[in-house]
C-alpha cells in the first residue's frame, strides 16, 4: 500500500514537472523565430525534461506492477534533477536558478528511497 502511494506522489511530481515542461515550450516556442533549435541547445531544459518523463513513465510502470523497471526510471529520472541541480551549482549559478531544482531533487529523492523500502 505504501508503494502505492509513494508512486502515486511520484506520478504528480512527474505530472506536474512536465506540465511545467510544457510551458516552458509553448514560451520559448512562440517567442523565438527559431524555437526548436533553441530547445535543444538547452541542456538544462533537455535534463530537466528528460527527467520529468522518466519520472512519470516510471510511476505509470509501477502501477501497472512492473516493479524492477519502474525503479530503474524512477531512478534515473531522479538522477537527472541531480545532476541538473549539482550542475547548476558547478558552474557558479545564482542561487535563484537551482533552487528549486534542490528542492525538487530533495523529495525525488525521499520519494525514491519510498519506492526502494517498500517493496
């Protein structure tokens, strides 16, 4: 039951990340005459996108009870917002900017562990 529902609150996070995801493209997309070419050259966005839909693809296998690969996305899309997160703190960026990539990447990581403890 507990994994259950730890999978569902990484769903949301998921969720929600790539609706953010998706603002973000729709912004940059209808602002810049070359909008595509922009998106890839992002990699913070890229990491945090890709992320996202580890994330969420992860906690849709785990619903559907495929335990070991949901763990091994759920994982790397954790990782991913680490690395965002320890990325943006290598380079010297404004505290501004990786904020809420440590905050998120704080309870990714408690939710992970979730999964891992309550098999």
């Amino acid at each position: 039951m507990m994994r259950i529902i730890f999978t569902l609150l990484i769903a949301a996070c998921g969720a929600y990340l790539l609706y953010q995801a998706g603002v973000y493209i729709n912004f940059i997309m209808a602002r810049r005459p070359d909008g595509l070419e922009s998106l890839i050259s992002d990699f913070p966005f890229l990491l945090r996108f890709a992320g996202a839909f580890l994330l969420f693809l992860g906690a849709l296998e785990g619903l559907a009870r495929k335990r070991w690969l949901a763990r091994v996305l759920i994982t790397f899309g954790t990782l991913c917002f680490l690395l965002l997160t320890g990325a943006i703190i290598a380079v010297g960026g404004d505290v501004s900017l990786w904020l809420d990539e440590a905050i998120w990447s704080g309870v990714l990581l408690v939710l992970t562990a979730g999964i891992y403890k309550f098999r």
